[in-house]
C-alpha cells in the first residue's frame, strides 16, 4: 500500500543535508502517486523545518554570545573574589526567562556563586565542564571561560530551558500529522471528485505559503474553505500559523532582551563573520571607535585595525578557527591596538569567541578600552620612582640624624662618669672621715647622693652600651651558645651565692654571630631572671630552644613576679620600666639594649607573661631556623 509520508521522509532528511538532495527529493514527490498532496505537504513542512533549525541556531549563538558578556563583566569580581559583584552581575540575567539556572566557577573549576541565588548546589555541575554547549536532558548548557591579560579566572555556566523549542516541535509535529492526514485525504478526493472543487482551495494555499515564504510574515490566513476536508486542512495551517506567529513574537521579544544586554554592555561587542564582515556593532563599540553602527554594519572589521596590525590579526582568527574552541584571549597581538574612525590609535583588552550557526562560523570579540588604565599605571610608576627617591633621601637623612645621636649619646654619656666618680668619691670621703660630726640627717641625705650617683653611673654605662651596638660592626663566626651561657651563670652565681638559683640549661645550637653582643642578650635577660625571681625561693630560670609556630626560637623562662602583658609593648624600649625602682633597680635600658642586638642579627624578640606567674622571653637569630645542632 502507498504511503505519501515515505517522500515526506526524504524531504525533511534533504532538508538537513544539501540543496542538491532537496532537488531531487522534490523531484522524488512529483513521482508519486499524488504528487500534488505530497508537494503541499512538503511547502508546509518546510517553512516549519527552516523555522525550527533557525530557532535552535539562534537559541545557541543568543546564549553563546551572553555567555561571553556574563564572562567579560565577571573578570574583576573572579580576580577579587568578590562574591557581591559576582551574584549582582549574574542578578542581570533576570531579564531573559529562557535562562533557568547560571553559575560562575573559580579558576580550579570549584563553583563559586550560582543563579538564581538560592539554587541549591546539586542543581550545577560539580566542575566546569570543557567550553562549548550542548543539549542535555531537554536544556541547552553552554560553558564559556573567563580570562583577562592571558590568565585563566574561571568559566561561566548557563543552562536554558528549551521548553518553547520543544513546545514548538511539538506544534510543527500535531500539525505536521494533521497536514499529512489531510494531503492523504486530499489525494483520494482528487482521485474521486472534480478537480476544480479542490484546485481553488489549494491555490489558495499554495499562494499564502508562498507570501509567507517570500515576506516571513506569519500574520497571514489563509482564506476559509468550504467544511469539508480541505476546509479541515485550511483550518489547521492557519492555526499552525498562529502558533508560529506567537513563537515569532516571542522570539523577537528575546531578542529585544539580547539586545538590550547588548547596548547597555559597558565594553564594546562587535560579531563578525568568516568574511569578516561586521554583523553586530553595539552602543559602546559606537561610543569607542567613533563610528556609528549603521556606518559600522556591513564593512570589514580591518577599518577598527591600525595597518600594521590587520595581517597578525587575520592570521589569529585563522588559526583560533581551526582550532574550534569557543573562545580565548588574544595574548597573542599583545599589544593590542584600535583604530577610531577618527585616525586616532588607543590600547584595548579584546578577547574572541565562535559559534557554528547554520554551517556558518560567527565570531564575536569584546572590547575594553585601557587607555586610562595604563595611564594611571603609568602615573603609579612615576609616583613609586617619585616616592623611592625620597624614602632614599629620608632614610640618608635619618641614618645621619641616629649617627649624629648615637655620637651625641655617647659623648655625653662619656664625659658625664668623670662628676659621677668624682661625686661618689667626695660623697663617700665625707661619710667615712666626718661620720662623728655629721648629723643623722646630714648622713641620710649624702647616702641619696651617693645612691643616686651610682644609678646615674649605671644608666651612663647603659648608655654606652647601646650605643656602642648601633655603632659598634658586627664580627660574625660561628658561637656555640653553651658555653656563652654557662659563662653568664658563672657569674650571676658568684654574685648571687647568697641565694638559692636552679639554672636548667638545654641543648642549645651554634649559631653565626657577634660573640661579644650575643653574651650581652644572655647576660641582660638572665640577670633579669636573676633580679626578678628575688621573692621566689627557690628561684627556677631555664634557657632552651624549641619551636614555636612552626618557628626555631630560644627562650628564657623563669618563675618570678611577672608583668601585665597590656605594657609589653613598652619592655623594649629605652628607660621602659614597669616596676617601681624601689622593688626593684634598674635603668630601664637593657632590654633595649637586648633588642637591638637580637634586630642586628635579623632576629626578633617578644615576652610572655602574667602577673606572679613568671616572664618568658623569646628571641629567633638569622639562620636558627636551618640550625639545630647543639652549641
């Protein structure tokens, strides 16, 4: 038995092949049985098919290109993971319902921020997939990659519901069967009745198919036929056209969105096809090169491209086609130039991405004016060698400023022990030869004198001390720090035999240093100890090394009175005391001292501790950190 939908078959195969075939398939339904039947089903199916494949290009490039603009404006919010301006640039995407669900991901391909914001996390692909699109479970995904001056940021993600693709498809189809039930029972009218009740009618509808196809206008009816089976047919294909005119609007309607997206776009977008040819020219293209799009719109994309560069730029897209990722940046033109309508030259940023649509490659390559960029990049460099040039001059003149202290200090320091000795001197000649005729009180206060010259004889010695170290050149060899400490106890025991000291001493390293400065850190932080453990009985001082934060240090404990830690930053500074003198001497210039040295070697000091809980001081040295062996 015949059937009329076995050259209708052929056709719609023909239609996705060559033009050749459609021939010889339409030749194919002049053959048949009824041709005529065959041949008004085939006008039908046509426009249907030219629709559905033009819907589904369009689908693909209108999400192709978004992607694109979503990835361009994400740069900055990826580089600075700025999650607020990630979700306010996808938040843009409210305005195309075809867009279901989106999503930005990092540059190791972890999601980052998705869409809408509340979406849960399953709903996306656990990764960024390979860059392109394709249709899955009914939606189209599309990956695009976001990249600036070369460097991979991360990608972007967007999934489009093709419900009106499919609820189109479904249309065409319904009424596609209807139209080959009705061609059939057209064919066996034709073979049973006149020709001419049935030749009007299917003028009629040979002649609105071919107004259709030749204006693309799908608000025309055909006319209504009497109630019979062409009147059935009539009424269908109208009605086919009014859901194809409904589809129309609201695919003009989307592109009316795309399009918006497109002007309000802070960066140019210009699509070109493989002539080169401009096919789209944005408001901010207009605004950057000077050229209206009208102007714009047609010619070749070589007039935006200063002479030097058009051969280098079509030898990129030729080899960026062959290579049929869906887009990149052109680190290779670096730098990049355009070229205003005016003549005048200027950098930009571009990157190019392509989309297959109908066999056809179109590329779409977005622009960013540097211009200002690289100017203020400039004026920073300036204003660093500016800035350099004086932290230079500053530090000259506050390098000559400590030296000329450092002198002052140890000048004053120096000529000021001669009064001090000789005021200790007289002070105590008078105590010893005239004790019987002086008064208890006259007694007292040369006591004060004397006391307080010996103080005043101490913190002139501090002083010399330290600025002997900022003066003094460091003579670096190897220290065993053992024998360094075992020294200074020696002689805090002889000065201290009275009392009861347990020293628990560890295995300390050799460290490279200033023998002199560092038996100096260990002699002022352990007579500290020393002074400081006075009320405990006994007194416990430990030096060892550890470490700390995952850093080599050595450490002086010890279980005295302690200090408040809200005063630490005051311990290393010069006459910084945070005990009263009559609890305890001193001149509030040795942890200075201390610091300084420990600075000298590229070290740093810091203390621990609570009040009547003990103090510890910790201290690292240049090199430590590689040397554990003991001193």
């Amino acid at each position: 038995m015949y059937s009329p939908t076995r050259p209708l078959l052929k056709l719609v195969r023909a239609a996705f092949t060559a033009p050749s075939k459609l021939r010889r398939a339409l030749l194919l339904c002049m053959k048949t049985k009824f041709p005529i039947a065959a041949m008004v089903a085939a006008a039908l199916l046509l426009p249907m098919l030219y629709d559905l494949m033009t819907f589904r290009a369009s689908m693909v490039r209108n999400l192709s290109t978004l992607g694109a603009v979503i990835a361009d404006n994400s740069t900055a919010a990826l580089a600075f993971r700025n999650e607020r301006d990630a979700r306010e640039v996808l938040s843009s995407l409210r305005a195309d319902p075809q867009v279901v669900a989106a999503a930005l991901y990092d540059a190791r391909g972890n999601l980052f921020v998705t869409y809408p914001p509340k979406a849960p996390a399953k709903d996306f692909p656990a990764a960024a997939r390979e860059f392109g699109h394709h249709f899955e479970r009914r939606q189209l995904l599309v990956f695009e990659p976001i990249s600036q001056g070369g460097d991979h940021l991360g990608s972007v993600y967007l999934r489009a519901d093709l419900r009106d693709f499919y609820s189109r498809l479904r249309i065409y189809l319904g009424f596609s069967a209807l139209i080959l039930i009705g061609s059939t029972i057209v064919a066996l009218v034709f073979s049973n009745r006149p020709q001419s009740r049935i030749s009007g009618p299917l003028r009629a509808l040979a002649q609105t198919a071919r107004i259709i196809s030749e204006r693309g206008d799908f608000s025309v009816r055909a006319p209504p036929s009497m109630g019979d089976e062409m009147g059935v047919l009539t009424e269908a294909f109208n009605g086919m056209l009014a859901r194809i005119e409904d589809q129309t609007v609201a695919l003009e309607e989307s592109r009316a969105r795309l399009s918006g997206v497109f002007g309000s776009a802070m960066d140019a977008i210009i699509s070109v096809d493989a002539d080169q040819r401009i096919k789209l020219f944005n408001a901010a293209a207009e605004k950057m090169f000077r050229c209206p799009a009208k102007e714009a719109i047609g010619k070749p994309l070589d007039i935006f491209i200063p002479a030097k560069f058009r051969e280098a730029h079509r030898e990129h897209v030729r080899e960026f086609g062959k290579t049929g990722t869906t887009s990149r940046a052109m680190e290779e033109l670096r730098p990049l130039t355009g070229l205003r309508a005016t003549g005048e030259q200027f950098p930009v940023e571009a990157s190019i991405s392509q989309v297959e649509v109908a066999g056809q490659k179109i590329y779409t390559v977005i622009l960013r004016d540097i211009t200002e960029r690289i100017q203020a990049e400039e004026q920073i460099l300036r204003m660093n060698a500016q800035l350099e040039a004086r932290v230079e001059q500053r530090t000259s003149e506050l390098t000559m400023a400590n030296n000329e202290l450092e002198a002052f200090t140890y000048s004053v320091a120096h000529d000021l022990r001669a009064p001090l000795r000789h005021i200790d001197a007289f002070t105590r000649i008078l105590v010893e030869e005239f004790a019987g005729s002086l008064q208890p009180e006259a007694r007292h206060h040369l006591d004060i004198i004397r006391k307080g010259s010996q103080n005043m004889s101490r913190l002139v010695d501090d002083l010399l001390s330290l600025a002997r170290v900022g003066r003094q050149e460091l003579r670096h060899q190897p220290i065993p720090l053992n024998p360094v400490v075992n020294e200074v106890i020696a002689e805090l025991t002889r000065e201290n035999e009275q009392r009861l000291i347990e020293w628990r001493v560890g295995i300390l390293p050799t460290v490279s240093g200033d023998p002199g400065l560092l038996k100096q850190v260990f002699a002022n932080l352990l007579s500290n100890a020393v002074k400081y453990t006075r009320p405990r009985n006994p007194a416990v001082i430990e030096i060892g090394n550890r470490r700390e934060n995952g850093e080599a240090v050595i450490f002086v404990h010890d279980n005295g009175v302690g200090f408040n830690m809200k005063y630490a930053n005051k311990l290393f500074g010069v006459f910084q005391r945070l005990h009263r003198a009559d609890e305890f001497e001193g001149t509030g210039v040795g942890l200075a001292i201390v610091d300084r040295v420990v600075r000298r070697h590229g070290g740093r000091i810091w203390a621990i501790s609570e009040v009547d809980q003990g103090a510890t001081f910790v201290f690292t040295l240049q090199g430590l950190e590689n040397n554990g062996g003991p001193g």
